[in-house]
C-alpha cells in the first residue's frame, strides 16, 4: 500500500499547491449549482479519476454476466456427439487417475452422460449451440467462444472467488476493483465498480466476491439493489425535506473548507469531494434505475416483462445504461446453475428454466450495446467459476458435478474477435486437447484489451507485489483478439 | 562479456520508491558513508534479488548477491560480479551502467531502472570491499546510547525526542509546537480508550492544564490507561491481528461463538497482562501445566480461522488451509516475516526455504478443535443436573406423598367446578386417574392441595435456577494438543495432494534456535522461544505496531515486513531503543504507551508547515503529529458520545445495532439480525457482530477488517459511500436526533463541542445557526473534524 499512498498523496500534494484554499469555495459553489461537469478538483483530489493506460485500450469497460454455479458447458455450448453415443458407458480410468471433485465420498459416479439437447450449427461461422439458448445462437457470429477454460478450484466459492480474483484465498481484490485502481473511473456520479444480482440466492460467498482486497474500499464493488433503495444509505431520512438536505451539505462543505484552510490537510479537500459525489450519487443512482425513458420496444427486446420487477433482464437493461453512463467495470450475477441432479437442480427441468431467464437478455444486452455504439468498447464476458463433468452424478435424477478441466465462456465486442471458437476439448469434453486458457490468461487478455499490462499492474502488501494474474506465467489469448 | 545470461528478475515487480528512501539516496553520501544494510540492500532487494537472491529455484546465472561470497564467487560464465575494490573490473558495475539493451542490468522488460544515485552508492560499496552485513532485524538489537542534541534543557528530553530531533537536526528541521490542550486531550482520548472526552473531562482539564500542564496532562494519561476502555480499544487493536469474528465465513458463513475470545483479549489488555505472558497463553494456553479455564479461551487466537462448510468439500484440504493461516499469521503478527511466501517454494527474498516453513507448519499441525463450554463449564454442567434429579426426586416424592389429598379434592369436584378450573388442570382431570403422566398429578396437585405449598414453591424456583445456568450454553473455541502428533511432510508447490518429505517442528535456522532439550518441541516451546529475549524480531515488530497506532505509520512502514524487502527503518536507533527498553521493562503495554504519549514528538501540533512540504511531505521524520481519521468502530462510538447515548458496558455476547435494509438478503444463506433494543443498541462499535461474508455496511465502509486474514494495518480511505452513511444511515440519523436535542437543550456550542471537542468560530457559528437544529446536528456529525483525531 505503501507505493499507492505516497503517490495518492503526491497528487493531492501537487494540486492542494496549485489551488491553495481555493478547493472547498470551488467544491462548494459546484454543489449549489449541482453543476454535472467534471473540474480540475475532481481530477487530482479523487482516487476513482481517470488514470492513463500502460497502452492504447481496445476497451473502456466490462459487463461481465456471471453464471454463478458453474452452467454446463455440456448442455450449452460443447457439443459431444461421442459422449451421447457412449451414454452411460464408464468414463475410461485414464481420464480420471489422479483427478479429484467436489462431493468425493459420496455421490461422485464415472459413467459418462450424453446432453438431452439437441444441438445445431448456427451463423455463417457454424456454431454449435444447443436448443437451450435460442437467441444466443442467433448472435453466434458477434460472439467469441472459448471451450478451453480451466480454473483451479472445485468448490463454489473459493472458484467464484478464483475466477474473481485470481487466487482462493480471501483478501485479494476482485478483478473490478483491479480495473477502476488501474484506470479510475470515467463516471462522476456513480461508482466505478457496480454489482447487480438476481436469481434466488446471492452468490455463495457474497461481498468477498466484489471486495477491494487490500486496495482502499474506494474500489470495492457497489451492489446495486432492486428492491429498496438502489445504494445503501441512499436516500434522504424520510423525514428530512430536499432544502434540509442541500442545507446540510453547504454548511458541511462550508466548514470543512474552514478546517482545510487551517490545517493544510488534503484529506479534508478529498472528504468535500466525496460529499459531493455522494450528493449527485442520491440523483444520479434513482434516475439510473428508473427505466420509465426506455421504450417498450426495447423493454421487449431484453424479454423484460415487468419493469419493477428484479430479474436478470432488467440487470442487463440496467448493465447497458450503466455502460451509457461510464460505469468501467459491471457485474451481473444469476442463480442458480449449480446442476447436480437434486430435487430443484436437475438437467431436465431447471437448466431449461434458468437458460430460459438469461438467454434472450445476453443476446440483446449485446446487440443493444452494438446499436448504441458502444460494443466496439465494451467487453461482455459470459460464464461461471467452472464447468460440468461429462461423468453423470446420480442423485435424485443424474446430473452432473463441478469440473474445472474445460469449460465454455464466451466473449463479445471490447476488441475480441467476433464468430470466433477457440480451444478443442477431447471427445468427452473432459480436458483441452488443444489452447487451453487458464483462468489467469483470460485475466491477462481482459486487462490487455483494457489498455493495461497485467504484469506492471500490482499492489504492494505483505512484502509482495501483488497482481490479478497471480504469480505463474500468464499469456494474453490474442488468438481470440481482432 | 562471453556469456549473456538472462537474467529476469520477477516481472512486474514495479517498487515506487518510499518517501524515505527518496530522502536517503537524494542525500549526499560521503564515500565512508555507504553502509551495507542502510544503503546498498534496499538497491539490491528491490532490483536484484528476485533473480540473483536466495532461493535458488529462480536464481539466474549461478549468481547470487545477499552474500559476500556469492557476489564474488567466479560465474559459469568466467565473469565476477563484484571484485571487492575494483568497481571497473566488477560485472555487476560494468552491467548496470551498460548501455546495451541485451546486456544492461536490471533488464529493461522489467521496467526496473537504477538512478544515478543508486549506480554510485553500489560503486562505492563495491569500491569499499563490498561488506555485506546480515539484515539488521535478524540481528538481536541492542539498546543504543541516547544521542546528544543541544538543547538548553537536555536533561529533561525525554528519550524518545533525542532519537527524533537528531533525525530532524540533521535535515536542518524543528518541531512542531505543543498541539493546544483540547487537540491533546482529544488525540489522548481517542487514541488511549478510543473515545472522545465528554465535556465534563474536557472542562476539568483545560482548568488543569491551564495552571500546570505537565502534570495536567500526565494526570491525563494515567486516568486513560486505568479507564475500562482502555483495554476495549486496544483490545480492537490486537483482535484485528488476531482476525477476530463472530461468523465462520466461506459461503455459508453460519455463527459462531468466539467471542469469550475477544474479553479475554479485553480483559488481558485492562490487567496490562505481560506481553510474553499474552503471547504464549494465546499461542500455547492449553499446553500450559493445569491450564486455568482463561488460558484455553485464550487459544482462541488461532481458532479464528474461517470454517468451511460448504457440501462436498475436502474436509482435510480445509483444515490445511487453516494450518497454513495460522503459520502466516504468526510469521505476521510476532515476526513480521512473510513466512507464508515459502509455502508453495523457498522464500524469494527472505532466508526461509520451503523446508523451514514446513518445520514451522508442524508445531501447528497437532491439534484438535474443540468447543469449550464455560458456562456452565462440563465440571458444572454435570453437577448441576446432578442437583437438579435430587431436587426433581424431592418434588416427586411430595406428588407421591399428596396423592391421596389430591384424590378426595379431587372426589369432592362438581362437574361445575370441574370446567371452571385452570386449563392445565381441567385438561389432566379428564384423563383417566390410572393413565395420568406425572405432570399431569403434578398440575392437580398446584391447583388446589399444594398451592400454598411452600416447600414445593421453592423447589421448582431451585429446578428454574438450574435450567437457567444449564441453558446459558457459553462456548468458545479452542485449540487442544493431540495425545498422538500427526506426521508432517512438505507439500510439493504447496498442494496438499502431494505430500513429499517428512518433516519435524523447528524454527527458521536464521533465527536463534530454540532452545535444546530431549523431546520434540511442540507450540508452547515455540511460543516461549517467540518472545524470548533472543529473539530479534517479536519485540520490535510489536513496537513499531503500536507505533503505528500512535503516528500513523510505523518507525518501520512495511509494518508486516521485517524482511529484506521492507522497509528501511526511518528511526532504526529509536526502534531499537523501545523495543529493548519495553522488554527491560517486564513487555508492558501500558508502560509502552505512557512512554510514547509522554514524548514531546507524539504532542505536538499536527498542523503542515510550508517548509515540510518541501523537504518531508510525507513526514517520516515527524516534524509534526498527524491527523487520522478515526477507525470504523470509533467513528461510531464518537457518535455515540457526542450524543450520549453510549452505553459503556464492558464484553459480552455481539450485538446487532440498526442495519440498512436488505443488507442481510445478499449473504448465500439469509441470516436473521434481530436489531438490538435498549442499551444494547447502543454499544461500541467493536461489539457488533461481525459476519465475515457479510460485514455490518456501517463498519466495513470505514475499512473495519472482516477477519477473514489478519489485519496489521487498516487502510483509511475516504469515499462518498462513508459520506451516504454519515447523512442517512438509520443509526447515525438516530445519533443526530438525540444530538439536535442537545442543541435544543444546551445550545449549539455545547453540541459543537462533543463533536469537536472544540469551542466554535464565529464564522462556525454563523453557517450553523442559520439551520435549524436536526440539520445542525447532521452537519456537526458529518464534519471531517468529528471523524478524525488531529
């Protein structure tokens, strides 16, 4: 932390010389005139300012939608004409020496399971998807597939937390948390680093999953709710009128600026800052989520039936005004893909139903992106912290486990290289025959299209440098890049 | 050159210089000046050793340049890197001066470069023999002279001050002056028991100081560190090293009772328990000959570690994962190394090789986990149900002996009055007297023969009594030592699927060793040998914490790096000098801290000076104090007070304060958080529970840790989600109605001074009286100046 402190406090060092005790009057008359530009104040004196890039960026900003539960690639997306015809056959022992998964003792089989789905080609490039995912299929050539992507972690929230920060430990900062330290933010009235969440349950682990890590909690992810107040705290005291509020906010400035000029302490000149981002956050995040400007043609675009009500179609219409806004990093999570075969998880009934709910809203999100001009910038990523096994688990029906050797995510716009599928996995899908992309290289290949060399990117703490990339070699995937 | 080896150092390995360092190598070094661990070794770690240092696995071109003899050896490729007197015939010199891209050293892929300044100090390192010393905290510290400084009144400075007005002194700087009474009686408060003086305290010392401030303010010092809260502040303190929570984390993140822990850690800091004595009844309670109950809880310290209970998990994979913490958090927390760097591959920069890690693994690897119930305690619990049956068979025996009383009442009955009696009882009536139960006589004979009963009375009061102590089901966890040790191997690359050698505990061989004996040591051992008086590490890495606490930064600023590629430490003879001193002293918290506060450096003013922008802007050489923003908890309790609504009680079960709506909806699993009512609701900050994936938003917003690793220094950020609280959290709105009573009741000056501790300006005044008394009272809490201590 040391480094980022003493730089911090060079910044603000440099600008407190230049404006002198001009800081509060300017912070304070922008207040009264609730003007939306950004001034020099905000540039220097707020640690989310943007940040110059280690290279000329491809990319602005990331939408990623996170399947959390680990989506089987098997049904989806990997189509294994062999495995259908060996259904229920075991798997061969030489795939499974020395390999370990999650539920070891106790439900774990090796006898392989064909897809229930019927599977086609679709798009000039021929991808195969399955029937489960319609719209997807149909934007086929705007989309980058990688087969061969492999994570470390068998178990729901170390995964999660792999796939976010690059390591299962806890206390690292999450992947949006890198981005908005390493290029700040370009929006002035809303976090850098937005998290929105539906399905029935939160992601196992919950806030670790967003958190900064040993970075300040400038940059921690901002879950933004659907019900209630979108922001913690956002809005006034029910009893407090909008003068109060703004009077409030005046005075506070006022004094603070008294304070400023008579210690010299930039940490004052930074807290009148927040104050009034804080101040245009209570406008800015309630006319964010209010979706009443939306035309209904785009609400049926999404699939969005009703606008009040929080599923992953009104996250994905959200996502795209957050990226209209500057929003750099936005993270979508959707329960529950977690299909092992249990009564309310089973390949039958509940992967359709889930498919079902996302399906539709990633394909618009990524067209609606493009008609707005702004897929060329932004990067959405598509996919959760592992995959399937081709092995069926049986329990109350046959599903499968968690799988970590190969799985399916997809990428579009941001640079990537769109009608794109990349990494062969074997005849069962059980491990890469050929490009596998460890979770480490998509981290690398995402920062790089950011305009950011994942290897010059770190934080000290602890006597280390730490990066997202972790410390094994990491390669940029620029195979899958325009 | 005939051979060009490559030499990569690790990339990305991208240093900013510290400010202190920036003041080193920008002073002019007199030839005779270039000393080895001062100068030369910070150069050599942040630039060098990650190819060319100790371990071995990423050593480049056979060289090696933490040793004398590495650095001179002859190379595979015929070259010396360094021939000690002849910088010009030395590789090293010749590489990093190059201008060759292939050749220059470090390699520009690494984005490293050497400054001018760098160049010449290892020129002139090399030019005087190239001595290389051990890095000074592997070396046991001596106590130094105190160094003289003029001053008229030399006798009186206190020691602290020499070390500090020498470093000064010799960057041509002065002190501050005294911070005015209110700063220091504030800046005490806060940073003694972690509260802010309420105005009666105020008043009382400002009268005080006014006619004799020396005695004022130590009179000051002592009330504070024999105040109860003393031991809730500092107690926060450790708890944080400690990764203290109430919840077991991971993804299901259940409960957990732990916090008989977080007294014992209050109350040890309250008695001023020795800290070698905290050490080991932490690390080693239950090892100690008839460990009292206290010193088991004590071995909570390392049962802080999250659990996972997750399905399908590894079990053993997950208590390796804890082993693994613990062997980190006490490389951290006593030794401030990185020990936990050398669990997947020898440490890089540090002597520790992956063997030693696993040595040190193994004092941590023999334990059970158990519950502890302490209230009622087994013992306890076993001879209260012992009473409990003999009261119960009293009772019986009354049932028995009253049968026939009970009977004729019960003849006696009309049908009438046989519906009209109490429901328990007109419901046992209707049962057939040859199937009643017990109780169901029992109802019958309460209802009318036994009712003025009073020995039966008396009896089921006992029977209540003892279901109440037997209910209270108090636990905490700890750590219990294995009759039978488990084998210990390396793991190869850290993974615990791949166990390779056998291993046995020891200490890092660059340590003192522990002392010899017949049997295999085991924690208590290691934990004696952790605050020995040889150990060089424990008592300055300890020193230099609390430090911290007082200036904001340590005398050494990577606080939780004493190794090679830590920082330098800016007052090296004061560190030292308390580290030695405290143990002289008997390890005493409260003598350490008195000693601090005492000193003229931690009273002085905090406010910036023009001339120390230019030449120290980060104060490190504390030409002033420093104001801080007060930690999460403490924001909370400032609040508190100010509006005197805290309640001071000590310790205790966790407490749930108001909470934003929704918050708990976001966890995997939905836990319940019955919001406190009452005093309960008023609490400090350090007694909400703490749910580690799900932290209280209050708290976390201000960088409170969520105990998932230890915490050796809380980051003080300032963000508009920390404004958002301030203005409209439901706790803080609660605080600012009972402040604009206050205002109401006693002015706004008043109220303005138990948020500040200050008296107003008139031009405060004036912005203030112009709002009406909530919004004043908002305004008062949201001030900077409310949530920092200057």
């Amino acid at each position: 932390m040391n480094d980022f402190n003493s730089l911090r406090d060079t910044t603000r060092r440099h600008f407190f010389d230049q404006c002198g005790i001009g800081v509060g009057a300017m912070a304070l008359s922008q207040l009264q005139s609730q003007a939306s530009g950004s001034d020099s104040l905000n540039k220097v004196s707020n640690p989310l300012a943007p940040k110059p890039t280690h290279f000329p960026a491809k990319a602005k900003r990331i939408i990623f939608l996170f399947m959390a539960g680990g989506p089987s690639q098997l049904d989806l997306f990997d189509y294994k004409p062999e495995l259908s015809r060996l259904n229920g056959e075991p798997m061969p022992a030489s795939y499974l020496e020395g390999k370990r998964f999650a539920f070891m003792n106790s439900s774990h089989r090796v006898n392989l399971l064909g897809t229930h789905r019927s599977f086609a080609q679709y798009g000039q490039t021929g991808t195969w998807v399955s029937d489960l995912l319609p719209h997807t299929a149909k934007i086929a050539d705007e989309l980058t597939f990688i087969h061969t992507c492999k994570t470390d972690l068998f178990n729901h929230a170390p995964a999660k937390l792999f796939m976010n920060t690059g390591s299962g430990q806890f206390g690292r900062p999450s992947m949006g948390a890198w981005f908005t330290y390493g290029l700040g933010s370009e929006c002035d009235n809303l976090p850098g680093f937005v998290v929105l969440q539906s399905g029935p349950r939160g992601p196992r682990g919950g806030a670790i999953h967003w958190s900064s890590g040993m970075l300040p909690s400038t940059y921690q992810g901002v879950p933004l709710r659907n019900k209630g107040e979108p922001i913690l705290n956002l809005t006034t005291p029910s009893s407090v009128s909008d003068a109060q509020q703004v009077e409030v906010l005046k005075a506070t400035a006022q004094l603070n600026d008294l304070r400023l000029k008579e210690y010299g302490d930039d940490e004052i000149a930074t807290r009148i800052n927040a104050y009034e981002m804080a101040y245009k956050m209570q406008t800015s995040a309630p006319e964010l989520m209010d979706t009443s400007s939306e035309t209904q043609e785009t609400l049926d675009f999404y699939g969005i039936k009703d606008a009040k009500e929080s599923t992953f179609a009104r996250n994905c219409l959200l996502a795209r005004r957050l990226a209209q806004r500057g929003v750099r990093f936005v993270q979508l999570y959707h329960t529950n893909w977690d299909h092992h075969g249990g009564p309310t998880e089973n390949l039958q009934e509940h992967l359709p139903k889930i498919a079902t709910e996302v399906d539709q809203a990633s394909a618009a999100l990524v067209l609606d992106l493009k008609r707005h001009g702004l897929l060329e910038d932004t990067i959405v990523v598509w996919g959760g912290e592992f995959g399937r096994t081709p092995m069926g688990e049986v329990r109350e029906s046959t599903g499968r486990n968690h799988h970590i050797d190969a799985f399916t995510m997809w990428f579009a716009g941001g640079g990537f290289k769109p009608g794109t599928s990349y990494g062969v996995t074997d005849e069962f899908g059980f491990g890469p025959v050929q490009d596998p992309v460890h979770v480490r290289d998509i981290h690398a290949t995402l920062l790089h299209q950011m305009g950011l060399n994942h290897e010059r990117l770190t934080v000290r703490s602890q006597g280390l440098d730490f990066k997202l990339t972790g410390v094994l070699p990491a390669r940029i995937v620029k195979e899958v890049l325009a | 050159m005939t051979v060009k080896p490559k030499l990569h150092l690790i990339p990305g390995f991208f240093v900013f210089a510290f400010g202190f360092m920036l003041i080193c190598s920008s002073r002019a070094l007199a030839e005779e000046e270039v000393r080895f661990n001062r100068d030369v070794r910070p150069i050599l770690a942040e630039h060098c050793l990650a190819c060319h240092g100790f371990d071995h696995a990423k050593r480049e071109a056979g060289l090696r340049l933490d040793t004398h003899e590495g650095a001179t050896a002859t190379l595979d490729s015929g070259a010396i890197a360094v021939v000690p007197g002849k910088p010009d015939e030395s590789e090293l010199i010749k590489r990093i001066i190059s201008d060759e891209h292939d050749s220059v050293m470090p390699p520009p892929e690494t984005g490293k470069q050497l400054s001018e300044a760098q160049k010449k100090v290892l020129r002139q390192w090399v030019q005087k023999g190239a001595g290389v010393e051990k890095h000074w905290s592997f070396e046991r510290p001596a106590k130094p002279t105190i160094p003289s400084v003029d001053s008229p009144t030399t006798a009186q400075v206190h020691p602290i001050d020499f070390f500090i007005r020498e470093k000064l002194a010799s960057h041509s700087l002065n002190p501050s002056p005294v911070a005015d009474a209110t700063t220091l009686i504030r800046r005490l408060s806060f940073d003694l028991t972690g509260l802010p003086p309420t105005l009666a305290e105020l008043d009382a010392f400002l009268v005080d100081y006014e006619s004799n401030p020396d005695s004022a303010y130590t009179v000051l010092v002592d009330r504070l560190l024999r105040s109860a809260a003393y031991g809730e502040k500092w107690g926060r303190w450790w708890l944080d090293q400690a990764r203290y929570a109430d919840s077991n984390g991971y993804s299901v993140d259940a409960p957990r009772q732990i916090w008989k822990y977080r007294d014992w850690v209050i109350d040890a800091f309250n008695k001023d328990m020795p800290f070698d004595q905290f050490a080991i009844e932490q690390l080693a309670g239950d090892l100690l000959p008839d460990a009292t109950l206290e010193q088991k809880v004590a071995t909570g310290f390392h049962r802080n570690t999250p659990i996972n209970q997750e399905g399908g998990i590894d079990e053993e994979q997950f208590r390796i994962d804890s082993v693994f913490d613990r062997v980190a958090t006490t490389g951290t927390v006593f030794l401030g190394l990185t020990i936990g760097c050398a669990q997947c591959h020898d440490h890089k920069f540090d002597p520790i090789l992956q063997r030693e890690f696993y040595q040190f693994f193994a004092f941590f690897n023999n334990q059970d986990e158990p519950t502890l119930s302490i209230d009622p305690t087994a013992e306890e619990a076993s001879k209260l149900k012992q009473q409990k049956s003999k009261l119960e068979l009293a009772k019986t025996k009354i049932i028995e002996e009253t049968a026939a009383a009970v009977t004729n009442w019960e003849n006696e009955l009309s049908d009438e009055q046989k519906a009209n009696l109490p429901k328990y009882a007109s419901k046992a009536i209707q049962i057939d007297p040859t199937k009643r139960t017990f109780d169901h006589r029992e109802d019958l004979y309460v209802t009318e023969v036994g009712k003025d009963d009073k020995r039966y009375k008396d009896l089921i009061a006992s029977i209540k009594k003892i279901d109440v102590r037997l209910n209270k089901g108090i636990t905490s966890l700890i750590l219990k030592e294995r009759e039978k040790p488990r084998e210990t191997h390396l793991f190869i690359q850290g993974d615990f699927t791949r166990p390779s050698d056998l291993v046995f505990p020891s200490t890092p061989s660059v340590l003192p060793s522990l002392p010899s004996g017949e049997a295999t040591p085991n924690r208590l051992d290691l934990a004696k040998w952790l605050v020995s008086k040889d150990n060089p590490l424990t008592a300055r890495v300890i020193v230099n914490r609390v430090w911290q606490q007082f200036f904001g930064r340590g005398i050494v600023e990577t606080e939780n790096d004493f190794g090679t590629q830590g920082a330098v430490p800016t007052h090296s003879d004061l560190l030292d000098y308390l580290a030695v001193d405290w143990i002289d002293e008997g390890w005493s918290f409260k003598r350490l801290h008195r000693k601090i506060v005492m000193s003229q450096a931690y009273r002085q003013s905090s406010i910036d000076r023009p001339e120390l922008r230019d030449k120290d802007p980060n104060n490190y050489l504390l030409a002033r104090q420093r104001r801080l923003r007060l930690e999460a908890e403490l924001v909370r309790d400032a609040g508190l007070v100010a509006c005197d609504l805290l309640t001071s009680h000590v310790g205790g079960p966790p407490v749930y304060p108001p909470i934003p709506p929704g918050v708990m909806e976001l966890a995997q699993v939905k836990r319940e958080w019955k919001e406190s009512v009452g005093k309960d609701r008023y609490r400090r900050g350090m007694y909400t529970f703490v749910y580690r994936g799900n932290p209280h938003p209050s708290l976390n917003v201000f960088d409170a840790p969520e105990g998932i690793t230890s915490c050796t220094r809380r980051i003080r950020s300032n963000t508009p989600l920390q404004a958002l609280t301030l203005l409209n959290d439901k706790a803080f709105f609660e605080f600012a109605n009972a402040l604009a009573k206050i205002i109401d009741r006693d002015g706004i000056e008043s109220a303005f001074r138990r948020c500040t501790s200050r008296i107003p300006s008139e031009d405060e005044k004036a912005v203030l009286s112009r709002l009406d008394s909530i919004s004043a009272a908002r305004v008062l809490l949201n001030l900077d100046e409310t949530v920092t201590r200057e």
